[in-house]
C-alpha cells in the first residue's frame, strides 16, 4: 500500500469528499459531556457516532480502531483512540501509536482525511512525522494501491493548530528517504544511488558535490570501502556534498552506511535473514535527507554529507576472511567476518570526515547491527557517543520527534580488546558475541579517529538504527529528523 499525503490547517477541508473520517486523540477526549465541535468532523450527526465508537473498547498500549457506517452520508466514520499516558521513555505524542493506528487504517484506495487532536501544539512535529512514517511512497504493482491521505491538528477545543511549512517538508523528506530504502537492489545500485545524490543535491543552492568510485577509491586511501563493494557488478563509492554558510561555528559531517544489497558477503546469510537487505542502506538514506533538510532551512553550521556506498556481493573479486584491510586511518584490518562490513565503510567516512575536512563533529548513522534489536528495540535507535552533552541532546531530540532513541555505553577501554588481532592493528568483528557488540561495532568507527587531529575536542555521535529504519517489511524515513534536529541544536 502506498499513499499521497496532505497536510491542512483547516479540519473543514481536509474532510472534504472523504470516504473515511477518521477521528484520532487520546481516550479521555471521547469521555465526559460531549465532543467539541470540529468543522467537517464532528457536528450534531456525527458526535454520537464517534463518541459511542471511541468508548467501546480500551485503548490498548498502541491503541484501538473502531469503526461505523454514517448510513446518512455513506462514508466511514472511525474513532481510532489513543492510550491517556505513556512511559518516559516514550514520546510523549504517543508517536508510535499514532503510527500504528493510521498504518491499521489506510489499507484502501480511498480518501482518508485524518484529524489528530493533540494535547498540546509541541506534540504537532513528532505527530506529522509519526503519520508520515506510516504511509509508505513506493509502490513496484502493475496496478499501484494508492490512498490519499489528507490530515489536520487540532488541540483539545478543536481549534487548529496550523502545521508549519518546515514541519510538512521534514516529513516529505523523511518518506523520500523511506522511499529509497523501499527500492529494490536492482534499481538502487551503488551507482543509482549516487547519480541520484548528485543530480539532487547538486540542485541545491550552496551546495557543491563530489564523487569518488571504483579504482580511485584506492587513489583516496579508502580501502575498507573499496574492500567491501569491489566484488560487486556496480562500483563502490564515496559522495561528498558540503554546504558551509558564512560565520558558521561548527562543520558538522554527515556519514551513512549506504550498503544497497548485503549478502553477508562469502561469510553469506542464511534464509531469512538475507531477505530485506536493501535496507542497509537506511543510514545513508537518513543522513541524506537530513543533509537536504538542513540546507533548504539555510542552517548557520557549515554541514559535509558522505555517502559511502557499496554492495556486499559475492564473486570473484570478493574481500575474504583474513584479509587485511588499509583503512583510511591508516590502520590495518584483518577481516574476520565479511558481514561485518557496514563499520568498514563508516570507518573509511568518518576518518576523511575527522583528517581530510576536519569537521569538529562527526555523526554516522548505520544499519550496523542486529544487535541493535536485541539492546534497545524497534522504535528506539541506539546511540553512542563521546560528549554527555551530545548524548543528552539526541535522547531530548528524539522525545521531541517521536524518532527515538537510547544511549549505550561510550566505553574504549572495555570494547577495545574485542578487536585484537595477531597479524593486524585489529579484526572488525567481536571475540565474544556476548560483550556488548553493538557499543563494540560503534567503538570500532570511533577507533579510526581517536588518534585523529583534534581528536579530544572532536564530538562523535554514532546512530545504530537497524530497527527502526525498517519496519514490517518497509523503509520509515527514521533519522532524519533526529539528525537534522540535533544538528540545529548544536550550540
């Protein structure tokens, strides 16, 4: 199922031709003496309607739908009701239910129009963006399913609370990126992917944009990149786009792990764990949007985007265990696992963020572990990081987002021997499966840039987000936001 999607402030006409109207808030908004009016939604007709569907069952922890035929206007009417509280760790928007119930709803090619009643107008960022990562873009049928989705906020008076044009335009950048991680391998090579960052950054005003591929990765000291893609029919590669406003105090690099297909590589996946490997590239997608989305605000912080793109791929050009790698910090790998890849390409990223541009932040976003799941779940990403201020921000940035996350130890000197190898600097992947290896594979990256120039004034942030980035067999444009937001808040 895929959709279009519309944001109003005025509730009148997003409900305007609906099939379906469908009445979103907390369960204490369906209690008490009676709705409020709410112009195209709630009137004398329809208030008995929605407030006998949105007391007739609990709401659950991810609430509940409950649906019934207007017999006067033939449309549906639907009462999806939201839990009351939510636990701290929780956004309090209740985002992830917001998700879940427009994702239950929208399964038709109907038009839906949606009114969302907030508890306060802070909640209206983290409630787009939780619709937005509902509806998905792409769809590869000879006869597409498309809904059209039109949406409007309204606080607990039903009075509007415009939705800003900032707001709307982080949510289509959000879906664009969901959107690549939906496209099958066979159109998002390595290579499209680039030819797509460039025509589209390129565009951009401020913006410059480069490419470096195949062999001349080699020529660029970025050996664990070229490492991991050669093998692959499509050339691996790095795109640098940088946009560096005047007076700014801070160059922040952007890296993702753009993986488009990972096999495993010779050390290959088993059934049902291969299927869904287009999305590892769900890093590069979010720090693309986020790049985009912090250029078209005009941020006042200098910003470098790198793409480190590569195909896992098995043939007679593969890396191999017990190679050993040049990475671009100069260290040396002795390769251990060959689908412990992704950290390869960070590896090299990070270290021309940190040596060649000498960015004074450095973020990567990834896909990198299954771990991830296991340590902090499907909705929240994990981060880790060397500042507690950095830290504190992305948790605050993504309570405010609905795109949530969770810190995990920032710990060298318990992680580093993990790594140690006889022949080599070190090996990419953990001695003991047991010890923490989604904070090890972080600690791996940050290894490329401890020694760096400036190193102990450098902020790192690292952003491992397998499971929120690919939900119920599709991309959800997670990171974006938290990206972009935790950048703007960058002090």
């Amino acid at each position: 199922m895929s959709a279009t999607l519309r944001f109003h402030d005025d509730s009148e006409r997003a409900a305007r031709r609906a099939d379906v109207l469908v009445l979103l808030a907390p369960a204490r908004f369906f209690k008490g003496d009676g709705l409020p009016p709410i112009p195209g939604f709630i009137d004398r007709t329809t208030r008995p309607i929605f407030q006998a569907a949105g007391t007739a069952r609990p709401p659950g922890d991810l609430g509940a739908t409950v649906a019934s035929l207007d017999v006067r206007h033939g449309r549906t009417l639907a009462a999806a009701v939201l839990p009351d509280a939510v636990s701290r760790y929780n956004c309090a928007a209740r985002s992830e239910a917001i998700a879940a119930r427009v994702r239950a709803l929208v399964t038709d090619r109907k038009r839906y129009a949606l009114c969302v009643v907030l508890d306060t107008p802070d909640h209206l960022r983290a409630a787009a963006l939780a619709v937005g990562r509902a509806l998905a873009i792409y769809d590869a049928r000879s006869k597409p399913k498309k809904a059209r989705v039109h949406v409007a906020f309204v606080d607990r008076r039903g009075a509007p609370i415009p939705v800003p044009a900032a707001t709307a335009r982080l949510v289509a950048l959000a879906r664009e990126s969901a959107a690549l991680v939906d496209t099958p391998p066979s159109e998002l090579t390595p290579g499209a992917f680039a030819e797509r960052a460039l025509s589209t950054l390129g565009a951009l005003d401020g913006v410059t944009v480069e490419e470096i591929a195949g062999e001349a990765l080699l020529e660029h000291d970025l050996g664990g990149i070229y490492a991991v893609g050669k093998g692959a029919a499509s050339p691996p590669r790095m795109v640098l786009a940088s946009y560096a406003p005047e007076g700014a105090r801070h160059h922040v690099a952007l890296v993702g792990k753009g993986v488009c297909f990972d096999t495993g590589g010779l050390h290959l996946k088993g059934r049902g764990f291969m299927e869904g490997m287009k999305s590892d590239m769900g890093g590069a997608a979010a720090v693309f949007g986020a790049f985009r989305a912090l250029v078209e605000r005009g941020t006042d912080t200098a910003v470098t985007l790198i793409l480190c793109l590569a195909e896992n791929a098995i043939g007679p050009r593969s890396y191999k265990p017990d190679d050993v790698v040049r990475l671009h910090s100069g260290r040396t790998v002795e390769i251990n696992n060959t689908d412990a890849e992704g950290r390869l390409l960070l590896a090299d990223g990070v270290s021309y963020a940190a040596r060649n541009l000498g960015a004074d932040v450095v973020l990567d976003a990834a896909t990198l572990t299954g771990a991830q799941l296991i340590s902090t779940g499907l909705a929240h990403a994990a981060v880790v990081t060397n500042d507690a201020g950095l830290e504190a921000r992305f948790v605050e940035t993504g309570h405010a987002t609905g795109e949530l996350c969770h810190p995990l130890p920032f710990a060298p000197e318990l992680y580093r021997r993990e790594f140690e190898s006889p022949v080599a600097d070190l090996r990419n992947s953990v001695k003991n499966r047991m010890n923490a290896q989604t904070a090890c594979a972080a600690y791996f990256v940050y290894a490329q840039i401890e020694k760096a120039p400036r190193a102990r004034r450098r902020l790192w942030g690292h952003v491992d987000l397998a499971g929120p980035a690919f939900r119920d067999d599709r991309g959800t444009g997670y990171g974006v936001a938290l990206l972009a937001d935790t950048v703007e808040g960058l002090s």
